[in-house]
C-alpha cells in the first residue's frame, strides 16, 4: 500500500490525525532519568544518548495505542554525536515495531549522487557487497527543496521503490518564514512556486486517497496561506508544525484538511513530550494525557470522526 | 582568530584556494580496501565505515601538505548508518588534527532550538551535567536558507561563541537550480534575496580579511551569476562547487575571487578523491597529482600566487 495511504489508515483507525515531534532536547527529559545514566556512563554523549533512548521508548510506550506516528527531529540526536544518532535508530526502530508511522525530520537536501545517499539512508538502501542493507529505514523525510527538482527526485525515484514518501518545506510555520516564503514571483508567492513545483514533479505519485509521495510542510500559524494552499495543491499531503507551543489553535490546523477530512497529520512536540513540566506528574501520563487532549481538540475542530 | 581569516591563512599558506570534497561514497573506494573490511567484519555497515575512514584517512595523507580545507558530505557517511556517522566524527577529527580546515556539508536547516541544536552538534557544545561537550566540532557547517533569517542566526550565535562559520546556499551549481533560484522578485532574483539576507544579518561579523561569518555556496557552472555576486557581496566568503566533474573550468571559478585573489575557496571531490579510477594507479598517488594540478591551474587562473 503506498506510503501515505498507510498514513492516512492508520490516523483513521486511530481517529488521530496528530504526529508526535520527538525533540529530545535534554531539558525534555525528567532530570532523575537523565542523571541515572551519567552515574553510570559519566557525564558523557554516550550517557545522554542512553537517556534519551529510555526517555523515547517510554513515549511510545505510553502513545502507541493513541497516536498513529511520531516524528523523531534529528537535529537533538546529532547534538549527541554519533551516540545520539545511533539512539535514532533504536528509537525509529522501536516506533516501528509498536506499528508507528515514522517521519524523520531531518530537512534534508543535495543534489545528483549526494541527494541519492540521503534519500538511500533514510528511505531505502545500500549494498555493501552482495547486501542490501537499509541504514534508517523510516517511513517518510523531511527535505528542503531550495535546489530544485533536481534536489527532490532521487528523493521521489527511491520513495517509489521502497513504498516511503517525503514533506517538502513549503509555507514553515516561525515567525521569519515570510522573509523569502512569501516574496511575489510574477503574481504568485515563492512558497507557492515551491507548492507547484513539487505537486508537478510528483504528479505519476498518486495513491489511492489521492495524495502523491511528496507532501509539504504548512504551518498552522498562517491559516490564511493555509487555506489557500489546501485548496491549490490537491494531491498533497500536508505535515503541519506550528500547534501549541508555537501558537496555532486546532480550528487553524484543521483547515489543512480536506473535505473528507484527509490528507494532513498536525505536529505536537513539546506540547506532548514535555506536559510533565506543567502537569507535575510521571513524564508518561502527562504525554498520554494531552495527546488524548489534542486528539478530541482536533476531532471537533474537523468534524470527522 | 576569525574562523574565515584562519581559512584565508590556510590558502595563503598553501597557496592553494582548493577545498576537496570527501564524498565516500563506496564505489569511489578501491575495492580491494572495502574487500579487506568485509572480510573482517562481513557485509555490513560497520564494515563499510570502516574502509570508509580508512580511504578518508588516507586522502587526508596523502594531501593534508597540498591543501588547507577538506568538506566531508555528511549524506555518504549518513548512508552507512550510525557507523556512518561515527566515521564522519573520526574523519573530521583526523582532518583537524592534520591542520586541515573542516568544512561539515550538511545544508542543515531549522527553527528556534532545533536550529540551536545543529549549531551545537557541528560548530559548538552541549551540556550533559556539568560538562560541555564538542559532539562534532568542525570549522564551518553548509546551511540552508529557505525558513529564513530564525533558520541562520542560531548559527551565527553559536559561530561567534566557539569562532565557527557557516556557508548558507545562494545559487547552487545544479542543472535544475534556476528552477526557484533564478525566479524574480521584483528586481532582483530569488538568489540575489537570499545573498543580500546573509550579508544583512552577518553584518556584525566580519574578520581582518573583510569577510563575515556568514559565506555562501556559489556553483561555478554559473559565471555570470558568480560575478554578479562576487561584485554584490562584497563581505561573503564563498564556496564554490561545480568545478570540474560538474563541468566548471578554473576560469570560471575565478571569478568567485575578490581583487586581491582572496574571499573564495573552490571545491572538488570525485575529481581528486577518485582520480585512482582514470589514472590506475594508487589512490593517494592518484589524489595528491590531481590536487597539484588543480592548483596549478587555479593559481593561473587567478593569477595571486
């Protein structure tokens, strides 16, 4: 079944359209969990990573029965060395046993050979001798596509044969994002040139619900450009960062859906695996907690299920 | 000393602006050497990362005398898993510990911690208790971009703390670059946007040599281009790949250089680290005559040295 027809079965059998953001920053983590591995490794990355790997597990544990997919960010695992991207790893493989959909966020991109070693880690394989062996072996990556087509389609080529997908960043959800996203191209927005170029590029993609193996990255911090992009690039799937924490409300993120109410899964990362800090109890309870809260948010906010 | 006045030493030093792209990808590895590995360790990834630092280190042998500057592509060691990784690591700190000036290319790109989070992998520290740890520690980091002027300064903050750089994206030497690139804004071109926002905002970095901390990738492929911005950005330093495999002349490159032949540093990687391939003989032997001769003709080119 093509990659984001899984997705979206999955977000339907759990009535969930949210992704969970694995930002293991270590000032995320409950600081007993992180001191018992530094009384047993030092304080050293290999300790951190250990932290950072239980303090993972334990998230899905806790989320698994309740959210469709997470989305580790690889940026808080490279900030642990190899360590921590040997912890990404475990922690990809881990969702995936516990039958989550996993997205990388990792926005990568190159060209030519380059992009194919990108797009051969995270979505497909590598021989080494007669082996063919896949190094991350995620679901979907996030990648940028400043390069242009050329940048995207070794992505799209090794998505097709391994059945995986990517989310282009088109319209992100900070606050500076407008400083180039939104500049006029003739009468339209370089984001939305972005939008068009990868729904173009992608077009041969579709799957059965109607969405390509290139889906974008829109924030829910700009409804407006949302709304408009919803209605433009029909055949994408969208991934949308910017609820909660960073200020979208569940009626913005909702207008990334279609009108069966398909094709977009809403980010939650801090908001999740951080309610600890707010609610006072165990880090696992409080993550259940507020993504069964975000869940019935977005469920009235769309309508669907 | 300013991380890009070090880099403007290193060249004059050498008189070389010659920067070689460690892109190991396993058919540019001579495959006695991956043979050798698999033999020890079977066909695996470890294996692979094994003769992949092997092959790193010799190159890093065989011109650490000739040239100032190495970039390893972080998407060939990514490709072979967290061994991968580990190899990147041990490369870098081989090519430092050589006197060779690290170029990180991973046109990383994000928001706000997760940006600060890259920035502390490649170019600062992370605290784990009371310790700060240098996961990666290289010279400069490639960048992307596209999310704007959030996405760039959690960078050059950590640059200026640990006396880093960073090269962000500008026109990229690509076929399909002009695709978003070349589109105009009013008028100017998207890349002129994206040059004039990295000077904008590093403005308050610039070394002994009149460069910021802030330099941009500018392909070779592209001379009219390059002029243009060599002209208008008269405080970045640039990276320019393109240069030969990719079809770009040493004329072309160097017109990247200011009037007193600094301000640049070009790339090349297939064309000297896989030099073994067209000459047949020793890689190292292989590399180290192509680098002379880029040099040469560089220097020529340019007419500094």
């Amino acid at each position: 079944m093509m990659s984001f027809d899984r997705l979206q079965e999955k977000i339907d059998a759990m009535q969930n359209p949210t992704v969970v953001g694995l930002d293991p920053d270590l000032g995320n983590i409950p600081p007993q969990m992180l001191e018992k591995h530094v009384a047993e490794k030092g304080e050293t990355l290999e300790a951190a990573a250990s932290a950072v790997c239980e303090f993972n597990f334990g998230l899905i544990d806790a989320l698994c029965d309740v959210v469709p997919a997470v989305k580790p960010q690889s940026a808080f695992f490279e900030l642990l060395g190899p360590s921590g991207v040997l912890a990404l790893k475990q922690t990809c493989d881990y969702a995936k046993e516990k039958g989550l959909y996993v997205i990388c966020d990792g926005k990568r991109n190159d060209i030519d050979s380059t992009a194919q070693a990108y797009a051969g880690a995270y979505l497909g394989t590598v021989k080494v001798g007669s082996a063919e062996l896949f190094p991350f072996d995620v679901d979907a990556l996030t990648v940028s596509a400043y390069l242009g087509s050329d940048g995207i389609k070794p992505f799209i080529d090794m998505s097709a044969k391994y059945d995986k997908a990517v989310f282009a960043l088109v319209k992100t959800s900070n606050p500076s994002s407008g400083e180039l996203q939104d500049k006029r191209i003739g009468s339209q927005t370089l984001y939305t040139a972005v939008g068009d170029l990868m729904q173009e590029i992608s077009a041969g993609t579709i799957g059965k619900y109607g969405y390509s193996r290139v889906g974008a990255v829109v924030g829910a911090t700009y409804p407006e450009e949302m709304e408009f992009l919803r209605d433009r690039l029909r055949s994408t799937f969208f991934l949308v960062p910017g609820y909660g924490a960073q200020g979208g409300s569940a009626a913005e993120a909702a207008k990334a859906f279609d009108k069966n109410g398909c094709g977009a899964i809403v980010n939650s990362s801090r908001g999740i695996i951080a309610a600890w800090k707010k609610s006072g109890g165990d880090y696992q309870s409080a993550a259940r907690e507020e993504a069964l809260r975000m869940r019935d948010e977005l469920r009235n906010a769309i309508g669907k299920y």
